[in-house]
C-alpha cells in the first residue's frame, strides 16, 4: 500500500498542538470488521487517555439529509499508530509506518521552528490586543477624571471657605445677575419673596443653606430703617451647585477647564 493511497484514505490534521486523526476515517481504512462502536471502546481499553489521547466530536453522518450526526473521535498520531500495531494485520502494519513517517515530519527542525514562528506570532497578536485593551481603558480613565477634575477643583473651593455669601457672589459663578439667579431659584421652587428679602421654602430650611442678615440704612429724613437680606453658607453653595448642575447651569470656571480638557483630546 502506498503512502499516497494512505493519504487519500485517511486525513491527517495538522491545524491543532499536534497531528490527528478521524477514528472513523483509520477504522475503515484498517478494513476493521467489528462496528466502530464496539470497536473504539474496546481499544481504549489498552488505557488510552479521554482529552489526552483522544476527544469526542459530533458530526453529521455521511448522506444525512435530516441532520443526524454521530460520534467520532479525534485521536493523537501516536494513538493511531498503536492501534495500527495491536491489529497485526498488513495494513495495520503499512499504516503504522505511514504514521512513523508523519511524526518523523512533524518534529523536523525545520518543522518545529515554523509552529514556535506561529506561536509566537499568536502570542503577538494577544500582547497587542490586551495594549490596545489597557491603552483604551487609560483614555477612559483620563476622560472621566477631566470630566471630574473641575467638579472637585470648584467644589474644593468652597468646602475651604467658612464665610457666608451674598447671592450676588454666585451669580457672579455662573455669569448671571444676582437678579437672574434670584428669579431662576424662584422657578425652581427654592425660595420666594418676603417683601425685599428672598426665603427659602419650608423644605429647604433647618438644612443649614442660609442665614439671616440685619443691617440698618439711613433714610432721608434720618432716621434708621432695619432691613434684612439672605446671605448663603458654604453648604448652601454647594447645595445650589448640585441642583443648578442638574438643571444645566454649571459655574463658567468649570465650563472652562471642560473646555480646555476637550482641546486636550
């Protein structure tokens, strides 16, 4: 029996860590009268190795039209060839040697170097999808910490500032009058109008935002007049920083140090 009828009766796969054959394929091509499905576990019996020496596979019989599959086994060279020897038959013996002859190839210097070059060109490929994975993640890190680097530099701003605040001092923050910020506070039901002085709603008093300031003026017949005006905490100025930045308005620094984080990018 020739090698070239060896290779067109059997397949030998070279596409995994090592060399391997269709059970099915090497029991008809042995001319093996016993069914293959008595056959194959009474020869694994001689101790060969399920996932070492040979794996289950499901494939579609041969002339199937309904999609019946059946179960084979992808089996090592070295496997093939003991089952070729425990035959003692001609062609157990021809393909045996066939088999010594695909080992012999298979572990050429030459051969060796070219499945290290593969290797070594997957483990390429996998180093630079995982940089590529790593570098990815650094930008999105980077973008969420210029995201909130002006939040916290605005924030760390008046966490360290004890003194109250005129509204006129945070409307300056977003670039808007003190009468603008009064009004738009208004429409979102924070405060409202006790004749010239500007009051927080009942559940938004008792947190701490504000607090009453009395100052005398001098009318023009000379006499005094108390007056009284509402100035704001520190908590007070955060607490509008939140509500403001969920309503869209955000102090023009913060706007600013977005914008030059975008021309970063």
């Amino acid at each position: 029996m020739t090698t070239a009828v060896m290779e067109n009766s059997i397949h030998v796969d070279f596409q995994n860590a090592r060399p391997e054959v269709s059970a099915r394929e090497l029991h008809a091509a042995l001319g093996i009268g016993t069914l293959f499905r008595q056959w194959f576990p009474r020869m694994c019996e001689y101790g060969f190795v399920e996932g070492e020496d040979y794996t289950k596979v499901y494939q579609k019989c041969y002339g199937s039209r309904t999609g019946q599959t059946e179960v084979d086994y992808r089996i090592s060279v070295d496997m093939a060839k003991h089952l070729c020897m425990i035959q003692r038959s001609p062609k157990g013996m021809a393909f045996r040697q066939f088999f010594i002859e695909i080992e012999k190839a298979w572990n050429t210097p030459e051969k060796v170097m070219a499945r290290a070059l593969q290797i070594a060109d997957r483990q390429i490929e996998e180093l630079q999808e995982r940089c590529f994975m790593l570098t990815t993640q650094v930008r999105d890190q980077d973008l969420q910490i210029s995201e909130m680097l002006p939040k916290a530099e605005y924030l760390d701003n008046i966490l360290h500032s004890g003194s109250l605040i005129l509204t006129t001092q945070i409307a300056k923050d977003y670039g808007m009058s003190a009468l603008r910020l009064n009004t738009l506070l208004a429409d979102l039901g924070v405060q409202y109008r006790i004749r010239d002085q500007w009051v927080l709603y009942a559940r938004y008093q008792g947190q701490g935002y504000t607090a009453s300031r009395a100052f005398e003026i001098k009318r023009a017949d000379g006499t005094l007049e108390v007056k009284y005006q509402t100035e704001w905490t520190q908590k007070g100025r955060r607490f509008l920083y939140l509500l403001l930045k969920d309503n869209g308005y955000i102090p023009v620094v913060e706007q600013q140090l977005m914008e030059a984080c975008e021309g970063r990018r």
